[in-house]
C-alpha cells in the first residue's frame, strides 16, 4: 500500500516538474491558443466572403459537374459559422494557464470536439448543400 502511494506521489510529482516542458509554459501556451483563434477567425471571414471554397476537403478535388451540384454559397457560409465557432472554442481554452487552472482548457478541447462532431454531422447528412 505505502509503495503504491509513493508511486503514485513520483508521478505527480513528474507531471508537475514537466507540466512546463509538455505544454509549452504559460504565456507560450496562450500564445500558440490565440494564433490558432485568430488563424479560425481569418478563415471564418474567408469562408463567410464565399470566396474559401476552395479550402472545403472534397469540394475542391470535385469535378465541375459534381461542384455544380452544390450551394457553393450555403457551404462557404456554414464553414464560416463553423470557424467562428471553433475560434470561440480555443478561446476559451486561452484563459486556462494565468492562474494554472487546466479546467478552462479542458473544457475548450471537449467544445472543440463536439463542435467538430456536430459540424461532420450536419455536413454530411440531409442533402442540406445540394441545389
């Protein structure tokens, strides 16, 4: 039982000492979150200009039949809200580190996924780009 603890103390104690190391440290971390916030947001206007089309996996290797099949419009629009959505995600995640709080961080990355979840979802069912 002692020994269990004492290794469970060494592991702690590990993750703390290369918390700085893994993550980046503090203002390096939210640095990085705030590049990749501003990185969604310029493409959320990109998208949302209708001019991103070309950036949306599997529209821009189509043949120009199949792209004529699609509301290019609605598409660049809904990859634009998306964006914007996703910036907000990792924007949350920014105020994680000043105060050493992971939580905020933690919960950006779960948004982050169910954002991702609901975005393939709602893309890919219902014909709902379709002319």
């Amino acid at each position: 039982m002692k020994s269990s603890k004492i290794v469970m103390y060494g592991v702690v104690a590990s993750i703390r000492r290369n918390r700085e190391f893994i993550l980046g440290g503090g203002t390096n971390m939210q640095v990085v979150l705030l590049a990749v916030v501003l990185l969604f947001v310029v493409l959320g206007i990109v998208f949302m200009s209708g001019k991103g089309a070309f950036l949306i996996a599997g529209y821009n290797t189509s043949s120009k039949e199949e792209k004529g099949k699609y509301d290019k419009k609605a598409l660049c629009k809904f990859m634009g809200k998306s964006m914007f959505a996703l910036a907000a995600c990792w924007l949350i995640s920014v105020f994680s580190e000043p105060d050493g709080n992971m939580i905020p961080f933690w919960v950006g990355l779960s948004f982050f996924f169910v954002v991702i979840t609901f975005i393939l979802i709602y893309a890919n069912t219902g014909n709902r780009f379709r002319k």
